[in-house]
C-alpha cells in the first residue's frame, strides 16, 4: 500500500504541514510528488485540491484512519500549479527533497510592514545643478557629483536606485534636498499614472539586424511556436536594445515577461533603459532587497501590478500570471547555477518554466557557453547574430607578449617591457589602465617558465594540482605523483606553480612608478556588499591611475578613459583541473579586452602569456567566437565532457574523514554494481580539490553518460540506497553538469 504527503496550500509555511493519505490502488504508480490531486478535505469532506509532495509506503497513524485521494486534478496554466510542477522537475533533475525544491521556488512568506516606494525628483534647474556639480567635484565629494550628474539627465529617480545602485548615503540626499536640489516624493503620487522619464522615451530606429531578429522572433511568437533562441553579439552590438523591444511586444500582447541579468552586470545604465520603457511597470529584484521587498515584488507581480521584472537567478520564480517571455543575458555566467542544493541551472530551468507556462526564451551572450551554442548548432535552439558595434567605439588593438621570451631576455618581473612601456605612456598622457590578474589558476597548477609546459594527469587531460609535500594530484580520477624538479619536457629548473596575487602586483607597481595611484579589487578588498561599487564609482571618478584585480573587474560598467588593459598571465585559468578551463579562459580574455578603448581613445590590450598557441588564447586575441567552439567541442568530444556527455558529481561531505570516504566508496560500488554499468562510467571516488574545509571532509566521485535521463535514475537509485543506510551525519549531495569541480 503506497501513502502520500499531500498539502492543501503552498506556502513556505505551510510546507511542514502536510497531511497524509492513502493512494487508491488505480493511483499507484502514477501519482509523483509534483501532480495535483482532489482530495476530501476537513471535517465535511469537502473536495478540494491539494499538491502531492511525497510518497512512501509507510503510514504514519492507522492506516484505516486515513482518507483515500479521490483523483489526479488537470494542471492549471499558472499560479501554483506551475511552482508545484518546476518544484518537482528541479528535484527529480537535480537532486534534492520536495521541501528544498519548493523552498527554492516559493516567494518568500514574512509579513511586511507597508512599503514606502519613494521617487527623487529633480527640482533646480540644470544650470543650478551645473554649478552644484562643479562645487562638488572641487571638494571631491564623489558621491553627491553622482547624484547630480544623473539628475541632469534624469528628472526622475527611483529612490532605491541612488541608495543601491549609485551608492548615495541617506544624508547626501538629505543635503542635496536643503539645498534646493531635488526632492523626495513618496507612495502615491509614484504610483499615479505618469510613467517615470516618459518624456525621455527615445524610439531609435532599429539596425537591420536588430529588425529582422525582431520580426523573426514575434513572427513565430504569434503563430503560436514557443522556443529558445541564442542571441550572439559582441558587447554594444545592441542586444539590450533588443530585449527592450522584445519586452515590450511581448507586454503588448498581454502577456509579463522576466529578465535575468547576473547581479555583477546589473548596472544602472542597464536598468533605466528599462525604466524608461515600461515605468512602474517595471520592477528590480536584487540581494539589496530585504525579505520584506521581495515578498512584496511576488504579490505585486501576481496581482498584476507589473509586467516586468529584472534580476539574477532567484527572479526566476516570480510568480506571473501569464508568463510569455524569459530573457537571460549573459547566460554563459556561472552565476546562473545555484551553488547549494538543489544546484539547479537557471537556463535548463528557465526551458522547463516557459514549456511549463507557454513561454519562449532569449538567451543573449558575447561568449556564448558551450552548452548554449551546441544546442543552437543542433537546431534546439534558434540562432541570430549581431555583428556590428553600435557604439561607434573602435575595437581595441589586442598584443601578445610571450613570457617565455621575456624570461630568455632576463625579465623576470611579470610586467612584460612591452607592457612597463604602455603603462608609462598612459600614466604620462592621464589616461586609464586595468590590470587583471586571473586568480583561478592559484590553486597551484604548476608549470614551466621555460617552455610553458603544464604538469598534466596521464589518464584525464586535466592538469595536476600542487599539494604539500611537493605532491601532485589528480581531482579527477585520484592519480598522484611526485613533482618534478626539472621540467619533463625542456629540462629546465624553471618548473614551478605560480603564486602571485593581486596586492603583490600592486606593491610591485608601485615600486616601477613611485606616485601611482593604484585601487585594488579582489575578494579580499569586497568583503562588504557596497565596497565593490564603491571601488568601480572611485575608478571611474578618475582617483586611481590603474585598477587591479580579479575576474570581477572585467564585467559590468564601461569606463571610457581606460585604454590600456593588462592580462597579467592569461593562461593561469588554463592551469585549473576542470574541463571548463578553456570555456573560461575564452571568456575572460575576451570580456578583458573588451575593457579597453570605450571611449574616444582607441585602446590596447596586452595579453601576456606562457601559452601564445593555446586555442583558447590564440581565438581570443583573434575575437574569434566560431573557432575557438570548433576546437573546444572536439575537445569535449574527445575527453566524453558536457555537453556532449553528462556528468554527475556525487559529493560526500563528513566531519570524520574515514567515514566519509567509506560512504563515498560504498556508494560509488553501489553504481558500479547496477546492471546497466555498460552505459555510465565512474570516476573516482577520491578526495576533493579542497579535501577539508571547516573542518569538513569532502570526498567526490563522479558518473558520465550520454544520456542526462541515465544519470538522473543513477541518482535515484543513490537515494534509495541512502535511505535505507542507517542514519549518518554526512551529508550526500548531488551536482548534475558541475561548473566547478569541488
Ligand atoms: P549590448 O547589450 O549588446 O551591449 P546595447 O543594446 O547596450 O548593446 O547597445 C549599445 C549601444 O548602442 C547603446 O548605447 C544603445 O543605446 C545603442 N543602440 C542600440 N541599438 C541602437 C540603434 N538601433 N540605433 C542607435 N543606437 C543603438
Ligand atoms: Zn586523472
Ligand atoms: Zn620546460
């Protein structure tokens, strides 16, 4: 006899709340957690219509005292319906309970004070403000000028939008208010028909690209085709623009839409274009929001009060009534994959959403994922291109420096003469300069200075990693070996793993020009939420000659006096033990040279590297998208990786490093042992990349296969298998296509 959990409302609160009920016999075998049932609810028995969360076959009071579930009820088109079914896709797809599942997708339940929404209104004239903005920048008060210089453009501003984006203090409002600059204009009147900038609402004839993916798209939208389309163009190839027209057709046709933007590119720029278009028809989620707003963001986009809504990851799940359109850009970010259980992607589950509500998807990238452009190639998806910069802003000059050479010629700093030399030139003529510095490699790859050579696992095609004790170690399959000291391929001495971080480069440049002004930016100088904007708005008021930093620096606002960007080492990200190391790699060298010459000034990147001929390296310095595909697919295809292959890493975490590693072991016999062993392959287990952290012992194995439906019942089955375990304090957790390796 099979019993199921069944709730009658779904809301966070209510989730532990279940009620239980028999599975009539004609049932069984068909209902699954996820499906919508009628059930005789309450003392009257009254029909109604409750959520089956889970299953078992054991009843948790008399089975005679328990109801029976009359029927399996028709889904409806929105609303709950939908949450409870993308609920139980994400669990079956990606491992994790219902209630997980369902605690991800449901808003947020707290009760909230009401809301002020609050608008800044401009209330001095521009020459007043002029002369505002003159008097602040001579007594550097960078904040206020920024306030001031939107409102010379803007008449307008929603006030969260100084506070968060433009990182405006409170009293710096207050200030500018007794000054007679602006003032703040609270609820009702935002919420009176006039739409915010409405009179800046600018009609831009749209390039013939931008035209024909737009007649395209609605072309197959009206004649009912529901699908995904890949938006491929350079960065200022006018894809924004697109998503804003696309919006609006969409909006016109009756129908919301969600935009997903990773929170790093969320600029304000970005926003207002939105802003503009739809007024308070739009709406921003972002981590800035408490609980309180984002509760209230869900219950005004249900209530109908918006059409749209911008956000990362989590925006996602807002519950729309009529959902006919998602966009994501920059959907190669990794940021779109949720990093704690379930470790669902936001574009698989952004597919599964629109079939599930009728919706069609845009997915926009400069560097399309690997993922994205397979499918497009596959025809899963429909491709356009943008090819023409819009901007006007010349693509900057990209040089190589080969370190190599460097190192014979005696130079053993890592500023290459070419780069020493520009750096001069830039801070001679007051012009800009980025240096980036590609910190994912400092996990400890180890190579030779000499001939570039990369200490590689023979069985994986994965480089080793440095370990204590001059170890070296395979995250893949486990394989050790001792670290050489000369290099296997030249005989040099020079093999070793490369240790140098963002402040030592600061420290060395100023040394190289005594007086520079440096800012730094890396996760050790962003420990707050607001430190990051704070370090980007004082680069772009001028107060630093060069900017150093991680990859964080390559991503969001345009600063039109930078011209010269440095690439510190630019195979460093080749170095890590992932297959997506030259995926990531392409992209970060690409969106670094993108950097340069945004303004008027032409601009030159200089990509130093040990690997000139490394197709990652070689496509990026050409900004060439289609070859640098061509030679990582046939890689992927080779080495049996996603896409072409799934993979399914099974992490084990435990406090006892022995009882970990025996769980990981038994479960990865377990695997093993199934009689369809024919059609996966099992990797490890061994010891993750980072075995220990707080204390906490990480054992990783993983499974390949081609089919991602195999691997989802590999996975079950490992549940199975779990359950019947006597209880552990480990905890088994599952990553289906994993960006990082753990
Ligand atoms: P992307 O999102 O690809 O970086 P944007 O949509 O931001 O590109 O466009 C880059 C710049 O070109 C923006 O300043 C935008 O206002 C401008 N732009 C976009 N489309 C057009 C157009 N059809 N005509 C003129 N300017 C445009
Ligand atoms: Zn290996
Ligand atoms: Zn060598």
């Amino acid at each position: 006899m099979q019993f199921a959990d069944v709730i009658v409302d779904i809301s966070l609160d209510k989730l532990d709340k279940s009620f239980q009920y028999k599975v009539p016999e004609r049932l069984e075998g068909q209902l699954t957690p996820g499906m919508c049932v009628m059930i005789p609810f309450g003392t009257g028995n009254r029909q109604v219509k409750g959520y089956c969360i889970g299953l078992g076959d054991e009843a948790k009071v008399a089975p005679e005292k328990l109801k029976e579930i009359s029927g399996i009820a028709m889904r409806e088109a929105g609303g709950e319906d939908v949450s409870i079914a993308l609920a139980a896709w994400i669990r079956e797809n990606y491992g994790s309970t219902m209630i997980q599942a369902l605690k991800t997708v449901l808003p947020m339940r707290k009760s909230v004070q009401k809301l002020l929404r609050r608008t800044i209104e401009r209330t001095a004239s521009r020459e007043e403000l002029l002369s505002m903005l003159g008097e602040s920048q001579r007594k550097r008060q960078v904040a206020k000028a920024r306030l001031l210089e939107e409102l010379l453009s803007e008449e307008r501003i929603p006030y969260e939008w100084v506070t968060g984006k433009l990182n405006v203090s409170a009293q710096t409002i207050t200030s500018l208010e007794r000054a007679g600059a602006l003032r703040i204009v609270s609820a009702e009147s935002f919420r009176n028909p006039v739409k915010f900038g409405e009179e800046k609402r600018d009609d831009k004839s749209l390039s013939t690209e931008q035209a024909k993916i737009l007649d395209d798209i609605f072309a197959e939208y009206d004649q009912g085709v529901r699908k995904t389309y890949l938006l491929h163009g350079i960065t200022g190839s006018g894809k924004t623009e697109v998503y804003v027209r696309l919006a609006d057709g969409v909006v016109s046709r009756g129908r919301q839409v969600i935009v997903l933007i990773p929170e790093i590119a969320l600029t304000y720029q970005t926003l207002l274009r939105f802003y503009r278009h739809f007024g308070d028809r739009v709406s921003v989620m972002n981590s800035t929001l408490s609980a309180g707003e984002k509760y209230d963001q869900c219950q005004r986009a249900k209530n109908g009060e918006i059409d749209v809504i911008i956000g990362p990851r989590s925006a996602l799940f807002t519950p729309f009534p009529n959902l006919g359109l998602i966009i994501m850009d920059e959907e190669h970010e990794a940021s779109y994959k949720s990093e704690s259980s379930p470790k669902y992607h936001a574009r698989e589950t952004a597919e599964k959403l629109a079939e599930l509500t009728g919706a069609s998807v845009v997915l926009g990238s400069a560097t399309p994922s690997v993922e994205a452009y397979y499918n497009a190639t596959q025809g899963k998806y429909g491709m356009f291109r943008l090819t023409q910069r819009l901007t006007g802003g010349m693509l900057p000059k990209v040089e190589v420096v080969d370190l190599r050479e460097e190192l014979k010629a005696g130079n053993r700093s890592i500023f290459s003469r070419r780069l020493q030399e520009l750096l001069a030139d830039r801070l001679e003529k007051g012009q800009q300069s980025m240096l980036f510095l590609n910190r994912r490699g400092y996990a400890g790859f180890v190579s030779c200075r000499s001939c570039g050579y990369v200490m590689k696992c023979p069985h994986c095609d994965v480089s080793l990693s440095e370990h204590y004790g001059g170890k070296m170690i395979c995250h893949y399959c486990g394989y050790r070996t001792q670290k050489p000291t000369v290099c296997p391929s030249c005989g040099s001495k020079y093999i070793l793993g490369f240790k140098a971080g963002t402040q030592q480069i600061e420290e060395k440049l100023k040394e190289l020009f005594p007086g520079i002004r440096t800012l730094r930016m890396d996760r050790d100088t962003t420990t707050t939420k607001d430190s990051y904007e704070q370090i980007l708005g004082a680069f772009a008021s001028q107060e630093a000659d060069v900017l150093v930093g991680t990859q964080m620096i390559v991503k969001g606002h345009d600063f039109p006096n930078v011209t010269l960007v440095g690439v510190l080492a630019a195979d460093l990200s080749l170095g890590v033990s992932d297959y997506r190391a030259g995926e990531r790699t392409f992209q970060l060298l690409t969106q670094a040279v993108g950097r340069a010459g945004r303004g008027a000034e032409p601009g030159v990147a200089v990509i130093q590297t040990y690997q000139p001929e490394h197709y990652a390296v070689a496509h990026s310095v050409a900004q060439d998208y289609e070859g640098f595909y061509e030679e990582e697919i046939l890689y992927r295809q080779l080495g049996g990786y996603p896409p072409v292959m799934h993979l399914l890493a099974v992490q084990v975490f435990a406090t006892e490093e022995a009882s970990g590693r025996k769980l990981a072991e038994f479960l990865a016999a377990d695997v093993k042992k199934r009689p369809d062993h024919e059609e996966f392959a099992v990797l490890g287990p061994g010891a993750a990349q980072i075995g220990k952290v707080n204390d906490v012992y990480r054992s990783v194995f993983y499974v390949k296969a081609s089919s991602y439906q195999k691997l989802v019942e590999v996975k079950d089955a490992l549940e199975t298998a779990l359950a019947a375990l006597p209880p552990t304090k480990n905890i088994v957790q599952f990553d289906f296509d994993p960006m990082n390796f753990l």
